[in-house]
C-alpha cells in the first residue's frame, strides 16, 4: 500500500486524478523503518565478526580480574609486619604471572610481577624501585610509607563472573573482539549480512577504464555506494550498470529481484521519458511506498517492496542526491532490519548563516572544526547543484535544516548527520 503524507505538496496535473502527496524527510524515514524486514541471525567466528551487528548476549565468563592480580614489580608481605617497623624481609620464593598462588610465610616476602597472582595472606605490594635485594633480602628504603591492598587489583572489581558485557544490537569494534575473547567465545551470533545489488542505470554512463566520449560521464554512484555500505560493515554487495531500456531493465531487474534481500538503484526515477524504473519495477510486482520525498538534494527518492519482501531504494541518479539519500534513508534501514541499536541524535553549531527558501528540507553538506570550547561547529560546504560530487570530498557529513524555517544563523544548533557514523 503506497503512504501518502498530509503535506501541502500534493498537486493535480491536467486530466488526471490527484498526485500521491510527497511524504517529509520525518515521514520518509518512518515509512522506510517500518517497512523493514528483520535480517535473520548467523554465527560467525570472532575473527570476523569486526563490523558486524551482535545478535547476542555476551556474559563473563568469570570475574574479571580472577584473582586478586598485582600491577607492579616488587615484592608481596603482610602489610602488618610494614606497619609494625619491619623493613626488611627474607625473599621466601619468587612468583611469576602465569604462576599458581604460593602461600607466604610469616615475616617473609614473595618476589613478584605484575600480572601475578596476589600470594595467599599477603595484602600490600611494594614497588622494585624502593627495595633493594642483598643476600635474599628485601630492603625497603626507610623513608617509604606502604598502605594495605597498594598496586593489588581485587578480583571481580571490573565485573562479576556472569556479567552482561555485551548486549544485542552493537556493532561490534576490536575492542569488543577482547570481550568476547576473554569471556571464552570463539563464535559469536550476529545479523546476517543481506545480499545488496547496487544497480546504477543510464545510456550516458561509462565506467572508468573504459573509452569515454564528450558526451557521456563517468560512472560513479554505484562505486561510491559500495564503498559507503562497506565502510558501514555491509560487504555482500555487488554493483550492475545498465541502459535506459525498458525490456533490459525488466529482465535484469527480475535477476536481481530473486537473488538480492535489498536493490539500491541510481538514475531513472524523475518525470522524464528515460525513466523507466518505476514502472518497471511496478510490473515485476514491487509494490510502491512512495514516491518523492519534500527535501534537497534527493526529491525524486522511491521506495517499494518486493513480492518477497525484498526492499527496493530508487536513489535519484545526482551524485549528491544518491549519496545523501544512501546515507539519510538506506544506511538506516539496514541498521534497523539487523537489530542494531539506535544511535544518539548528534547535534553541531553552524559556523555561518545558511538561509534556504524553498519549502522542503535541506540536507546541507558540512565540514566539522572544533573550537577552543569544545564546540563541534559545522562549516557550510558549497556545492555546485546536485552533480557536484567533487566538493562532498571536503565534507564530513550533512546538517538538517527543517523545511518550516527559512534562515539559519550562525550558531544555530542543528541536526547532524555523518557520512560514517560510529
């Protein structure tokens, strides 16, 4: 069922009936999320699972440290004997990290490194540096003051044995890699990762390497819009170009509709006769949810689904439109149909007026400074139309101006959005 947003943008063309109403970039949003499927689990081991979405608890496999753990060189006594004036203690053994426990003797010492395990009955550790060791025994310099549990890391003290370290929907960093390595796993359940086909369409695009034409340009959306779902830890993807032809079109799309979870087409979704996607898309029975989203860049967007629940992006085929909707709408959509969790808005200050008349929504390209306060501030960067995909090199992401307001000084605090978010 195609959603019609309430907004003034419906309008009547002659001899037809009314037009869908083109949906806000809020609306867009909600009606792609809500569509989404959820992704099934797989299990992966924890080599590869860097970038990927966790789909599963991970607990402690014990306390962390497990066991009372010494953080310097030294030497492990009884920190009685320390405060009742003893500074000298016979070395009764020495203990390495890796060592099972000793037991100290009364009035003696343990050698010991860090890393070790506390000796059982000894509390305090003192440092190398103030002992000096001559004919098996410690001498500590008389001037140190020595308090009780010193350089000892208690056990359990970072987490209990059976703790939640790691919750569904994470995206899972090296430094997680080291949780689930510790806690013992050496597979970890995660979302699958969906089979994407990025289909760029248009006579007029070659792709680099091949002989060019003055007439013709440069194939590179779909590349682009690999490289963006992988640095966002998508990698089954694969990228088709074809022609403005109808019958071609129907063909291949229908391939790709049965072997792809999700399409991400550039090009052919606008007014003009070349643009055949949406209908062909509607004859292979991808069901519309609109068509055409009240913003800049990007207006032309469709979004559908398949006949077996594959979910279909149309990007305009502009460079900074395709880019701009891939980062605003599908890079979302995947997130949430693999379970991941929902990130934090992140705000910035505009660090120059913007004023934008037209009622729609501007996704404004940015580069972010810092200033001697802290503030991320976002710097306007200048693009020349939809097609100035060069100038989004020196961006760090898009600002989001509403669409009910029409100047934007500097200082305003506005909705950020980067092109790779954490």
């Amino acid at each position: 069922m195609s959603i019609a947003g309430a907004t003034s943008d419906t309008a009547q063309s002659p001899g037809k009936g009314p037009e869908q109403a083109v949906l806000t970039a809020a609306e867009a949003s909600e009606a792609v999320l809500a569509a989404m499927p959820v992704f099934p689990d797989v299990s992966v081991s924890a080599d590869n699972a860097t970038g990927r979405i966790l789909r599963q608890v991970v607990r402690a496999e014990r306390d962390q440290p497990p066991f009372d753990r010494v953080t310097m060189d030294g030497i492990a006594l009884v920190h009685a004997n320390f405060a009742a004036g003893a500074r000298s203690f016979e070395i009764q053994a020495t203990q390495a990290a890796g060592d099972a426990a000793l037991t100290l003797e009364p009035g003696k010492c343990i050698e010991i490194m860090t890393g070790a395990s506390l000796p059982m009955h000894a509390d305090c550790v003192i440092p190398v540096e103030r002992i000096a060791i001559a004919d098996e025994v410690a001498h500590i310099e008389a001037d140190y003051a020595a308090k009780a549990q010193q350089f000892i890391h208690p056990r359990g003290s970072d987490y209990a044995d059976g703790a939640h370290l790691l919750t569904p929907g994470k995206r899972i960093t090296p430094m997680d890699i080291a949780i689930i390595a510790s806690c013992g796993l050496t597979d970890v359940a995660v979302a699958c990762d969906p089979v994407i086909r990025v289909i760029s369409t248009g006579n007029e695009l070659v792709p680099a390497g091949d002989a060019i034409e003055a007439h013709q340009i440069r194939l590179s959306n779909g590349p682009a819009i690999l490289s963006m779902l992988g640095e966002h830890g998508y990698a089954s993807c694969a990228h088709n170009h074809l022609p403005d032809d109808i019958d071609v079109l129907r063909e291949q799309l229908a391939i790709h509709l049965n072997a792809a979870r999700v399409l991400i087409l550039s090009g052919g979704v606008s007014m003009g006769k070349a643009d055949h996607v949406p209908a062909v898309l509607e004859d292979l029975g991808v069901k519309v949810i609109f068509h055409k989203v009240s913003q800049r860049p990007g207006k032309p967007l469709w979004f559908g689904k398949g006949p077996d629940d594959q979910v279909v992006f149309a990007l305009p085929g502009n460079p900074v439109s395709a880019l701009v909707c891939c980062r605003q709408y599908v890079i979302p959509a995947l997130g949430k149909a693999s379970g991941r969790t929902e990130s934090t808005p992140e705000f910035a200050t505009l660090a120059a007026a913007i004023s934008f008349k037209p009622d729609l929504t501007c996704f404004q390209p940015v580069r972010l400074i810092s200033n001697a306060t802290g503030q991320v501030l976002a710097m306007p960067v200048k693009t020349n139309t939809s097609g100035d995909f060069a100038a989004l090199s020196a961006s760090d992401g898009y600002v989001e101006l509403p669409r009910e307001q029409t100047d934007f000084d500097a200082g305003t605090p506005v909705f950020l959005h980067r092109w790779f978010a954490a």
